[in-house]
C-alpha cells in the first residue's frame, strides 16, 4: 500500500483481514447449520457487500429504511431491518415491500395495527425479544404480548410471522470472554424455551441473534437458526478489549498527519478528531481513550512494542500521549495510524475506505 | 413550522434564534471594537454563512482546509484555519493561497520551514498560543520559541505574521459562569502581557480568542484585537449547562420518530442515535446524558415542565427516561424533540437542516 499521496484523515481498509474475516463468520455459520444474514451497518458499501455475496450470501440486515434502499437498490433482495419498525417511514416501507422481500421487527400491538392498515404489500415480521439487554424487545417470558401481536398476524395476508429477532448487546458489558459466553448461554437458554413454547404452533420460526462478541467466540448456538452479526467485519478496539478478536483480526485504522509535538508533556496533536472517529470511548487502566497509534508501513500497519492511546478528541484534533523516544521518532507531517474504538461509527463519519490493495471504496449510503 | 411529513430523523433550526445569536456576537464584537471572525466549523451551511455576510462579516474561521475550500468556493475570500497547518495539504493551500487571503496557524519550526520551501502563494500567519487548555500552541511566555517562528518570517515574502491566536477551551471545563469568567480573565492577562511583548516589533500584531463560552457571556475583552467564536450561533445542551446560553437561544434539535415504548423501565426508544448525535455527553445528576427531550410544536419547540433526557445511545436507537404521565402521552410513531448535546457534531453528522420557515438547508461540507 502507497499512502504518501494522503494529506488529511484516511480510513484505510485492510482488504485480507476483511475478506479472512467474513469468511470465518461465514463458514461458522455453515458449520453450525446457521443461516448467515449479515448486518451491513458497520461497512456501509456496496463494494463490501459484493464480497459477502461473492461467498454466498444473499440475505442481509440493515439497521434503517434508509439503508435498506441503499442495498436494496444493489440487487439484495432479502433483507431484515433490525430496528422497531418505523411507522412513519410507511411510504418507503411500501416500495421496499413491492420489490424485496423485507422482513420488520415488532414489539408493540400499534405498530403491527398500524402495518396492517397501511401495507400494500407482504413484508415479513420477526418479534423483537428482549434476552436481558433492556433496550428493545419483549421479555423473552411474556408470551401474553407476543400472542397479542401474534393474533393480529391472522387477520392479514399481509404480515407474515418469521420468528424471533433478539440483539444480546449486554455482553458489550462484559469483563471478560467468560462472561460474554455466560451472557450468550443465558440467551440461547431463555430463546430456546421461546422457541418450544411456539414451535409447534409454528414449525418453521426462526430465531435470529446478532452481537459480534458472541457470533465470534462462541460454538454453541443451541436452538438458534440465524446470525447477523456485523461488526466482525472490520472489529475494532471495543472488540479487541473484549477478546471478542485478535489484534491481527481488525481490518480498519485511520491515517491521520503529525500536526504538532508537546515535548513538555509527551502528546503529539494529529489531524483527526470526533468528525472522523466520533466520540466513543472505552476505559483501559481506568481512563478514557478514543483510539490506538500503530505504526503504518506497506502491508497496511503493525502495533509499537508499547500501547499508546489517544486520550482527548475535539472536533478536529486528537491528542496522542506517547514517550520520549517516540516523540522523537515521529516528525512534523509524518502519518500515523488510529485503531478506532468502534468501526461502526468511524466508517458511518468516514464515508470511505482506501484499500491496502490500493483501491478507493467510497459511495456510502 | 408543519413537521408532519418527517419521517426520520431530521435536524430543525430555529431561523430567528439563529439569527439573534447571530446578531447578539455581531453586536458585542462591534461595540467592543473587536474584529468578529466566526468559526464557521458548527454550522458548515452556506446559506447560514450568508446570513452572517448579510449583517457585514466578511472574515471567517474554519478547521481544516477542506473548510476553506467549501467557503472560499463561495466567495469568502479571507479565511483562517484555526488548526495547526497541515503540511501534507500543501497543494490545497497554495491553490487556496492564491485566490484568497489565507491565515494559517503556526506553532513550531519545522511547519514555517516548509511553508517558505513550499508555497507559491503569500500567506499570513498566526502564531498558536496556549493560555492553559494544553492542547495546542506555545506557552503564552515561551518568548524564546515564539522568536525561532518570526525569526523565519524574515526571510520569506510568502510568509506574513498576522498575530497570536488562542482558544480558551479549558472554560468547557468549568463548573459556573464565574469559574468561566476567571478562566478568561487569566487569558486575558497572559495575552496582555504577550502583545504588549511584541507590540512595538509588530504594532499591527492581532490577538485572536475563540471560545463561545468567554465570548457569550463576557463583557471585558482587555486587549483583544479579534474573536473566533462558533458554537453560539446554534448553542447546546453543553452551552446551556455552562450557563454560557439561556435555554431558548439554542436553535437546533432533532426531530425523532418513538418507535417503541417499555412501560416497566419508563423508557420510550427512539430513532436517534450515535449516527445523529455523535456520541458526546455531559454528566447531569452524575449520570451521562446525550440529549434531551423537548415538544415540538408549530413554532418550533418548547420545555417539558420537567426535564427528561437521553441516557443511552446505539448506533440508530436512542433510549429516552421519561415517568408514567409521559409514557401514557406519547404514541408509537410520534415524532419527539432532543436537544443535542453538541451542536457541531450533530450538525457535522446530519448534514443538513429544515427550518422553522419551512426551508431546507442542506449542502453541507
């Protein structure tokens, strides 16, 4: 990879680490007999896309109506969005439906109510199940008001029952790979007697998980039979801190110019700030940082011997706190890479990707 | 303003309080004989940029060169870039150089180094200063390293030193207005001390400051030649903690779609998230919050008799706290108000605006 023609802030995209990565998800997956329905969010690009359907895959999870259209304007024709329905996007919603088949997520009786009234045409539905996150979702127990939802599905033919949709984001909350496997194993538990209670009722419902920290690190999948992970795709510093990835497994650092040197105080100012990274952060020994410096070189990058961290983000500037000899070492206008905490937020900022194969990705939704 | 037809989320600005911010600095820097050089980074429209023409600003600030190319290709024509120079974009700057009156800011050798190597083009040049933000600039009394930077001057005709330029940042930091007010007045002092240094060397030197909150609500501007404030033009949730604003002259909010409703925890989820927000908090009652909720209505928004706010953040989903009496109140696909906590980053985020006159503004950066 050539970088010197970079003048300000590039996400480079590491193309094999990528490619490895969807592969290994891809054929867990096949392994485990789960059906792969991918989340797109966190690439965002047709080009990345493509090289999910170059293996096979042809059903995807987007996070928006929006985002939907994208795809679905790139010929994926299956398609879940992995949000509370939107009902005000009821227009969108319809010309989707027309030509895709578009799978939404409920939780509420006015929502399904709503879709009954309005739809032109057949969307498929998931019941979103909540396994203990508390963000969205029934409680995986209150089979009252899925069966509220569940009757509604009977007096249309435009709704259709697919199964349930549950995200067990709690294990971002883990402290460690063993608590990310008892979190996944509490879910596939409580989505297991989910699945017997209305298995019999219907036959063919699919129960369908998603976070990255489990879908990597754990073989046991139990009753599930659909994953739809998506940061795996790049991981990141929130994933590596997890244990969820190895180091050599992320796929995306930012490249950003030596801007200005404290001596006093050991910090490097770069060009790159919460426009390009936002502002997620996660605590390593106790401090919030923003980001990790490595070292870029012509394979894409490698890690310093010693960690070094960007402790403050505005705007446009963040600060590196690094030692001596590295304060030295890096000059004026040299290029330095950022391993961004979450690849999710630093691609939606970013727009774009150059490519360790020397290929320009933008065209993001 | 009729907000029936959103149906995601969608940035508002209120006209007329942007406009009075707008007047309200315009005024103050004028009856204070002050050059007034807005920022223009926390709007980034050119329609907004012409309301400050209208009222007779003809210099801006920008933070990247990017910046200035998008204003300058709309007739703005002298520009500083209140970020230390970026020597990679040596080629974006001399194109900029040579149509416009270009300032950069300067704060070590090796940059004007390359500068007098490479430009084509005369620029002027503000030296950075740090008056205790410690994020970029010299130490106000670091005579010695300020000399080595004007000793180069000398030596080229493409290089003209304007000034010192500081942004007192640290007055984010503060805990009240007073505390805000000190802050400034200790700047004031060093940057006193400082022109009064170089004064009879360069007696047409301009000592710039920057920061919203010393801007908003001082009224003793010592020495000070220009001010570089940004945010007032559209305030924040941020702002309004620091007391740096009154409640009703934050003229942005976003208007989200609630999606789902959790009566057990008093929460209401709606589509608003990092991808809308960014992922910038301040802490309230010792809790992180990144938003909070208003009503909308025809003329714009209005306050909740209590104060209710954004607690959670995903990439799309935003989990609102509210109480019972609210949780009855509001509906599946209603559409609720957040004032954002930052306006840049929102702003930076959502890249465009409907207003209260019913106009869109959108072609941002």
């Amino acid at each position: 990879m050539n970088f010197d023609h970079f003048t300000s802030p590039t996400l480079i995209l590491d193309t094999k680490k990528c490619l490895n990565n969807i592969k290994t998800m891809a054929y867990k997956a096949k392994r485990h007999g789960l059906i792969f329905r991918p989340h797109f969010k966190t690439h965002q690009s047709r080009l990345i896309g493509n090289w999910f359907k170059q293996l096979g895959v042809n059903k995807i999870t987007v996070s928006s109506v929006r985002m939907a259209e994208y795809f679905a304007d790139d010929d994926w024709n299956d398609i879940t969005i992995a949000f509370p329905v939107n009902i005000r996007e009821i227009e969108a919603i319809n010309s989707l439906a027309e030509k895709i088949q578009l799978n939404l997520c409920i939780e509420n009786v006015e929502s399904i109510d709503f879709l009954i009234k309005e739809l032109k045409f057949k969307v498929g539905f998931f019941i979103k199940i909540d396994t203990g996150y508390n963000r969205t979702g029934i409680a995986n127990d209150r089979y009252e008001a899925m069966d509220k939802i569940l009757a509604k599905e009977k007096s249309s033919e435009k709704v259709k029952f697919k199964g349930f949709l549950s995200h067990t984001g709690h294990t971002y909350q883990a402290k460690s790979r063993g608590e990310i496997l008892d979190i996944h194993e509490d879910a596939l538990g409580k989505l297991s007697v989910l699945k017997n209670h209305y298995h019999k009722k219907y036959p063919d419902l699919i129960v369908s998980v998603g976070d990255t920290p489990s879908c990597s690190i754990s073989e046991e999948f139990g009753n599930i039979n659909e994953i739809r992970p998506g940061n795996f795709v790049f991981y990141d510093m929130m994933q590596f801190n997890l244990e969820s990835c190895r180091f050599d497994q992320i796929a995306i650092a930012v490249a950003c110019p030596v801007v200005a040197k404290h001596n006093k105080r050991n910090e490097i100012i770069i060009h790159g700030g919460a426009v390009h990274f936002s502002k997620e952060s996660i605590n390593i020994n106790n401090k919030a940082v923003y980001g990790m410096l490595v070292k870029l070189n012509k394979d894409g990058w490698k890690n310093y011997p010693e960690a070094f961290y960007l402790t403050k983000l505005s705007q446009e500037h963040g600060t590196l706190e690094v030692n001596y000899e590295l304060l030295q070492e890096l000059k004026i206008g040299d290029l330095v890479g950022i391993i961004p905490i979450h690849s999710c937020l630093t691609a939606n900022l970013m727009k774009g990707y150059f490519s360790t194969e020397n290929e320009v990705i933008g065209n993001l939704l």
